[in-house]
C-alpha cells in the first residue's frame, strides 16, 4: 500500500559519466521527415479555440423529478449526515460499521489496496467487501438512506485486480489515433469494474502533456489538445454511456487543470501558463469529457500562477476561482468534484484532516484516506463556527446525490445484485487489449526493412523487458508504482518473448537477458526489448539533476545493444518506455526500432506486428503515430507541435510502416552531465 509521497520520491541516483561521449556519428540537426501518415498528424477534426471559458452543454441533463427528490433529502439530513457524505475514506482505513456510525458517502481503494490486503484477491471477494460497505451505508439512522459508493484508478484496465486485462497506458493509446478503439476500451473496462461490485472508475486523465520530465506522462493520451479533445468524450461515453444500464459506470474527469502542464514536469508543481493556454491547451479534453456527460472531475495537486500576467489561481484544490467560478460556473459542470489522495493538505494553512478554504473553494467530496475521523469533528466544527457556510455544504451534499442518482446507485440492488458482478470473465478483454498493442505501436526506424520478419528463422531475444510483465504494464498496476510484482501475477496475459517464441517457433528462439555468453552468427536476428522500469506520479519524475537520456539511468540497455549489435545481424530493439526520451545511442545499434511505451499484459500485440504470417505476407501493418514529440537532444524539453522553431528529432504524427519506409541515418550521441536544470 503506498504511500509518503517524500519517503518513497527517491530520484534514481544518476551515474552520469563526466566526459560528454560526443560522437558526431552523423547530422545533429536531422530531423525526420513526415512521411505522409497513414493516418492524421493529430486528431481527425480541427481544435475549437476560445477567447474565454466555453459554456458545455452536458449530454445528462437536470431532471427536475429528481432535483425535487433531492432537495427533500437534504433537507431531512443532519450536519454530521451532510459532513459523512462529503467523506471519503481508504478501505484500509474504515469498517463497515464506521461507515454506519459516520454516515461515510464514499470510498477509495488506493493504488496496491486490495480486500483483506491480498494482492490476488479474487472477484468475489472485491463483491463481498462492496456488499459489505454497501450494507452499512444503508444501516444507518438516516431518514432517507443513501449508497455508498466506492471508486478505484481503473486508469488501463481494472488495473488494481488480480487477473484483469490491463489495456496499454494512455501515451499508447494516444499514438493509436483510434478514438473508437478508445471508447471500446471504456466500456471493456467498465465492464471489469463492475465485475468486483464497484462504482466509479478515476479515469480518464485528461492531461496535456508538455514536459515529457514529468512522471505522470504516460498517463497523459497526447502533447496534442485535439486529441486529448477528441479522445476524451469517447472514452466518457464508452465507460458511462447514458447509465441506461449497469454496464455503465460513473467516470472521473481529471486532473483539473493543467496537471500536465507544471513548470519542467514537476509532479504536483507550478503550471505558468497564459489563460489562453490554459482555456486552449489544458481545458480541451473537459470540453470533450463534460459534454459527453463526465459526472465527476478531480482537482489536480499543481498549481497555476502567472504573476506577470496577474495569474494566481494557486493550488487547484484551493482555487475558488477554477474550481467554481470557472467549472461550476462558466463550464455549468453540475457534478460533483472529488479531492485528490490527501490533496486539501497542500492548500497553504491546511491539513489532511482540515481545509475550509478547500470546501469554500468547490471541493464537494474529500479524499481523505486515513484522517477521516479528524476531518469529520473538524468540518463540523467549522460550519458550525460559520468558517463554511452551510449552503456550501448543501451544495456539495446535492451534487453528489444528484451524482449518485443518475448512476443508479438508489436502484436498491446492492454491487453483488448487478450486472456482472463477480463474473471473472468480464476482468478480461484479451482481444481488445491486443488489437489496442498493435495500433499502439510507432516504428520509428526500419533501415534495410529488416522488419516484418520471416516466420521459422533463428530468433536471438535480449534485454530486461522480453519476459517481464511488470516491465510492459508500467505503474498503476497491482501496486500503485507497478513494483513489487512478478509474471505469476499476470496469469492471464502473455509477455513479449511468449508472443516471438509463437511467432518465431519456441525452438527457434534463444533467450538472454543480458545478451552475454550467445553468438549472435548463430542466428538470423536479434530482438532486444529494453526500456524503463515501472514508476508512477513523482517517483517518475525526470528531475533538474537529470536528462531525457535514458542510457543515463539504464546503462544496461546499451550494453546490451553493444553486445549484438556490429555483428552482420539485423538488430530490431522494441522499447518500452513511459514517454519519449533521448535515445540516439539505442537507434545508432538498431537496424530498426520500435516505441512500444507500456503495451499491457497482451504481449503477442507486439510479435503480431513484427512479423509476417504463416503465408509470409505481411500480418499486421504499423499505423501507430506519434503523440507526443519525440527529443533530439538530452535536454530537449518541453518540445512540443506548435512551439516555434519546432525541430524534435520525430514529429508529432511520424510514424513509419511497411507500406510507408524511410531511411534514418546515424545521429548525434551527445550526454549532457549534471542534467537540465
Ligand atoms: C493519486 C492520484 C490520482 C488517483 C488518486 C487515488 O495520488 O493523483 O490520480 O486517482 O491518488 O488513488
């Protein structure tokens, strides 16, 4: 179970070595030609852009039957009653029988919290703990009682459970440019949710991502607003639809706003940005997401200051500002806003378990993991003293009841009741996922077209990441760093090495890790599948003492590459990564060279691609794109379509295919020590 933020950000040590290996292998100022995409640079319809905050119009309308009902709930509830639904608790930290006494409205099981703290807890034991939350929530005094209702990062899949698909991180789906391919995600992934009896996924992250520094970028679909934009109503609609079933599932619009744009992708740090960029750039994927219907948004841990242009919104969890005037008020979000982990405490004169100025400011619902008894006496106390006015408590205690009753939760079956629930096939979409690996994935070199490979040929497989599920599925997964965890608990997914072992033949594969103690001669090709290592929020921050390059803190993917590269074979590196980094010392030892960023647990989407079918045609095409600008320097970043003098070492929407090929030539290797500041 995660969690101190301070205690667990240990920035991995960077060995850098001083002497700057400057080998002008060849231009440093190459920058890849576009090579005419397959499909869109970006999204497949031009950007809105705005001179002020856009009014939405969501696509789930008052009813005012249910306004009515309401109203007449609130007004037969206590203060304690208002405070408690307004709670939301860890499952860790709560029983049951708190969540009578308390009259708790939500909970939470955070990244690496499972039912009885047990890793492979199955489905119906996810069921049975929601029966049981449930059951208290409608034991309590109250006149008219009211669900609970219990959210979980479903972020890439039902990401948390033991057995579940998990899909390809967002920065994937991004490069899939398949908004249909998203919205079939949304509604698979409702689907799992469902299955272990909870309600409300926090997803999607609706991050535009400007500096690829930042530990959260994988989250993030795009660099690109228009498909942020595009994306985002897709996915709303897949997971929610119109709740005119329990298929559907309450989603959450986060992180609001500019997470993704903090100041040298500093996790929970300043955004700077103009209002133009903030309405333009950050705001486009709410646009999409409150429009389609979004029930809840969360307020992100960063801020936004611009004192030269008169910009002090401060932190997001404070600001009245952003979080009514301009989302309750100018976007007409009727909704209701959820508090991120502890996220009230940043707030200047708060703490976990006390922020007035956070509830004034618009937060209707506080994620209050472990200090929720605290926050309780302490609210109470301060509406009572007049601190918070009690039409502010109303406020927040109507939106989430309005919330609640659009999502069905007063139909008065309880999560064991509903649809799919405890059914563990519905934890899995195997072939969604693995379509959504092949359209996820960016050839960005393919010199000689080495790749597609032949089917039957002696296959040499190298690199940490060729068995490693934690490697593919990244952070978010099981655990909340996606550490700590091993192939055995994936039992329903396939590494990349299992789907080249298919593809290739088992007998006519050899694998080693470290590529030591093999000869390449012996073989017709290597593959070398290497990257990063799973991390998530600030653990996977790039910070002022480091670079964008990747050799700096994984020296072993080169060593690995030097070892086979050189030797008359063809050499196809797969790299797995969280975002784009600075990677010309890999792509100078690669003959070709693919982004595969955090494929999932369907590995053999990877091996469908690389090689041709039985027949010896070609049997999956790249189509993947770029999303995020790709750097041409150790310190380029931000880099990002649109900037001026927009030179990345690959655009945003390259992407290279068998039918599309181009030629990149030798590059720069040039370390920059002591980091980018
Ligand atoms: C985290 C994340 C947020 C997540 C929440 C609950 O700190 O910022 O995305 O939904 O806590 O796990």
């Amino acid at each position: 179970m995660r969690r101190t933020r301070a205690a667990s950000f240990l920035k991995k040590a960077v060995g850098m070595s001083l002497a700057a290996a400057l080998l002008s292998c060849g231009p440093d100022a190459y920058v890849a030609p576009s090579p005419a995409p397959v499909t869109p640079a970006t999204a497949s319809k031009p950007l809105a852009t705005y001179t002020d905050w856009p009014s939405i119009t969501s696509a789930i309308p008052k009813d005012p039957v249910m306004e009515s009902r309401i109203a007449q709930i609130v007004a037969g509830m206590t203060l304690a009653q208002k405070v408690g639904q307004m709670t939301q608790a860890e499952i860790q930290s709560i029983t049951p029988a708190e969540v009578t006494q308390y009259f708790i409205g939500s909970v939470l099981n955070g990244g690496g919290s499972w039912p009885g703290n047990n890793k492979r807890a199955a489905v119906t034991d996810w069921v049975a703990r929601a029966d049981a939350f449930y059951d208290a929530s409608l034991a309590t005094n109250m006149a008219v009682k009211i669900p609970i209702i219990w959210g979980t990062d479903a972020v890439h899949g039902h990401n948390n459970v033991y057995g579940a698909t998990v899909f390809p991180h967002n920065i994937g789906l991004g490069a899939a440019h398949d908004a249909e391919l998203v919205r079939r995600i949304g509604i698979a992934t409702a689907r799992a949710v469902r299955a272990t009896g909870i309600d409300w996924a926090f997803a999607p992250t609706l991050a535009v991502v400007r500096d690829d520094r930042w530990g959260r970028s994988y989250e993030g679909f795009s660099e690109d607003p228009a498909i942020v934009n595009e994306y985002a109503g897709q996915i709303v609609t897949g997971f929610q639809g119109t709740f005119s079933s329990e298929a559907n599932l309450l989603v959450t619009a986060k992180h609001f706003m500019g997470d993704g744009g903090t100041d040298k992708g500093d996790d929970q740090g300043v955004t700077t940005c103009s209002l133009s960029d903030m309405i333009n750039i950050h705001g486009q994927g709410y646009y999409s997401a409150l429009a389609a219907g979004a029930q809840t948004v969360m307020a992100s841990f960063s801020s936004w200051s611009n004192p030269s242009q008169g910009i002090n919104a401060g932190k997001m969890h404070g600001s009245q500002y952003m979080l009514t005037e301009v989302l309750k008020g100018k976007l007409g979000f009727d909704g209701f806003v959820v508090s991120d982990w502890n996220g009230i405490a940043q707030v200047p004169g708060c703490t976990n378990s006390s922020c007035p100025q956070a509830i004034n400011a618009g937060i209707d619902m506080v994620m209050v993991p472990t200090d929720w008894k605290a926050f309780i006496t302490n609210t109470l106390a301060q509406v009572q003293s007049g601190q918070i006015p009690l039409s502010r408590i109303d406020d927040a205690v109507t939106r989430i009841l309005r919330v609640k009753m659009r999502a069905g939760l007063f139909s008065g079956r309880k999560p064991s009741q509903r649809l799919d629930a405890g059914n563990a096939a519905a934890l899995q979409a195997r072939p969604l996922a693995r379509e959504a690996v092949q359209k996820s994935l960016v050839l960005l070199k393919n010199n000689g077209n080495v790749l597609p490979l032949a089917r039957g040929k002696k296959i040499l497989v190298v690199g940490k990441s060729a068995d490693s599920m934690p490697n593919q599925t990244g952070g978010w997964t099981l655990t909340w760093q996606g550490t700590g965890n091993s192939n055995a608990d994936f039992p329903n997914g396939d590494t990349i090495l299992a789907g080249i072992r298919e593809a290739a033949g088992a007998a006519n594969v050899t694998y080693s890790s470290n590529g030591r103690g093999v000869q390449v001669a012996n073989f017709d090709a290597v593959i070398a599948v290497v990257g990063e290592t799973p991390y998530a929020e600030g653990n996977g921050d790039i910070g002022p003492t480091q670079t964008l390059e990747h050799s700096s803190r994984y020296a072993e993917d080169l060593s690995v590459l030097k070892g086979v590269t050189g030797k008359g074979k063809p050499v196809i590196t797969v790299f797995l990564s969280g975002r784009p980094l600075y990677v010309n010392n890999l792509l100078n030892r690669s003959d070709a060279f693919v982004a595969a960023w955090l494929p999932g647990t369907e590995g053999k989407g990877v091996s469908d691609v690389l090689f041709r079918d039985a027949s010896g045609n070609i049997h999956k095409d790249f189509t993947g794109k770029l999303s995020f600008s790709w750097p041409k320097a150790a310190c380029q970043t931000p880099v990002n379509v649109g900037d001026a003098n927009y030179a990345p070492l690959f655009p945003l929407g390259y992407g290279l295919s068998y039918a599309h090929p181009a030629t990149v030539p030798q590059l720069a290797e040039t370390s920059v020590s002591g980091g980018c500041g």
